[in-house]
C-alpha cells in the first residue's frame, strides 16, 4: 500500500492511527478555531495526528432554507487562519469545478463529496491540482466501484489518494456499512478512511417525531472499522450538537471524543503489535 504524506502526517498500513475531524460546515471563526483548538489538545495528550475537516459550503441540504455556510471566500479565509495558528493540515469538500483553483490554494486535502464520486470532470479537474484527493465512496457504490474512480484520478499523474468508507444505502433512509468494503477498497493500493458520522445518517427524515440519525451507534461502528482496518477515522463533532446548523443530529458531542479515540488508538496499536 502506498504511504500518503500530508504536511507531517502519514497515512498507511504502518502509520498510527490518524483523525480527520471538524464540524460538519463552518459556523463562524470564533467557533471553528475553539473547535480545532480543543480537538488539537485532545490528540496531543493521545499521540494521534490529527486533520481539520469543516466545509465551507454545503451544497446538497435538503431543504432549500438550510444553512449552506459561509461560502467559498469566508470559508478558506477561516480555514487558512486555523492551518496557521494551529499548524495542522485542512480538508474540505469542493462540489464544482469553479470553486477547484480557489481551494487548492489552501486545501492540504481536497475531498469529492459522496454525491458527486462519479463526476468525471470534477474529479479530474481535483486531481490536476496536484493535491490529496480525498473520495467519499457515493452511498449508492460498492467497494470495488471505487476502482475506477482510482483510475480517473491516476490518469493525471496524481497518486496522492485516499479513500473514504462512508455507508451504502439500506431501502430507504437508512446506511448500513459492509465491513468487508475496507478490505476490498484496500486492493486499490491505497488507504482508507471511516466516515463514521455520516454512515450513521438517516438520510432524508426531517419529521418533527424522526431524527436524522443515530449518534448512538457512532461508537460501536468506529470500532469495528478500526478494528476492520481502517487507516484513519473521519468524525464531525460539535461542541453542542443538537444547536449545530448542519447535521445536527449525527454529530459526536466534542466532549466525548477523548474516550472514544482513546479505544480507537488502542484497537490499533494492538493490531499492529499483534
């Protein structure tokens, strides 16, 4: 498996464990920096390396009153502030070709939505920059679909990829992940991450009796995937979940993310010793 470096940060079958988390979209600056502020003590006392993940705009809510965040301009503007005052890479999605350029001058990563995994000249458009390309395997793709979009990505000389597991769609309104896609994506020859807090979205229900997810089930599934073999783990967290502005409903309370990645190192480091 090839190693992928980003900054100080290695991604790989021998590297520790690596965390990429953030909020689901960015709020404010105040907000953002306190949240990458907190997450970089936690990973400071646990050894884990750690990127900072937040989108600057979302561009598939449901409802046409959702907030989409603060737009392209702001957003890179905040994420370019906490690169620099925490030293840490950043990674946020990009959903059309405009917007590419733009964020390649400040994206360590640059992630192709779930939604978006088959669009061709978005990808190669992400892929021409030369810049981590990050895909998230679209809900509605098997693990080994994955390994043409791989192709896509490599015909541009760029083999700086990563890979992320994000859930499959179960009927309707409901993910399930095969464990078994960690593996399977693995045979591309390179790593792969869990997005465990979107693989535990209820996709679709927003009634006033239904939530949009199930934040209960964000432990038991992040550790099976690392016990699976997943090369890092995705998180979106919020100080208070339940007043966040996207997601709300999925979102690990920031507060319980040291215990959690405390087993989460753990069961890694125990296979990787075993």
């Amino acid at each position: 498996m090839k190693e992928i470096n980003i900054g100080k940060i290695e991604i790989g079958d021998r590297s520790p464990l690596v965390l990429i988390a953030g909020p689901c979209v960015i709020e404010n600056e105040k907000q953002t920096l306190a949240i990458a502020n907190e997450i970089k003590k936690i990973v400071y006392k646990l050894k884990i390396p750690f990127i900072f993940k937040a989108s600057y705009i979302k561009s598939n809510r449901t409802a046409v009153e959702n907030y989409e965040g603060p737009g392209i301009k702001k957003g890179l503007k905040i994420l370019a502030k906490v690169k620099k005052e925490f030293d840490i890479p950043v990674l946020s999605d990009v959903h059309c070709k405009e917007e590419v350029a733009e964020a390649a001058q400040v994206l360590d990563v640059i992630q192709i939505p779930a939604y978006l995994s088959q669009q061709t000249n978005l990808t190669l458009a992400i892929a021409k920059t030369g810049r981590v390309v990050n895909v998230k395997k679209g809900q509605f793709l098997s693990p080994w679909d994955i390994a043409k979009i791989v192709k896509k990505i490599e015909s541009t000389g760029n083999n700086k990829i990563l890979i992320t597991e994000r859930g499959t769609v179960f009927g309707y309104n409901n993910l399930v992940v095969d464990m078994r896609s960690f593996a399977i994506m693995k045979n591309t020859g390179y790593p792969v991450i869990f997005d465990v807090t979107h693989a535990i979205r209820l996709p679709g229900i927003t009634s006033s009796n239904m939530t949009g997810g199930q934040p209960e089930l964000i432990y038991p599934l992040a550790r099976a995937g690392v016990a699976a073999g997943c090369n890092a783990i995705f998180i979106e967290t919020h100080p208070k979940p339940q007043k966040a502005l996207c997601d709300a409903s999925s979102m690990l309370p920031l507060n319980k993310l040291y215990p959690l990645l405390k087993q989460l190192r753990d069961i890694h480091n125990y296979l990787k010793t075993s």
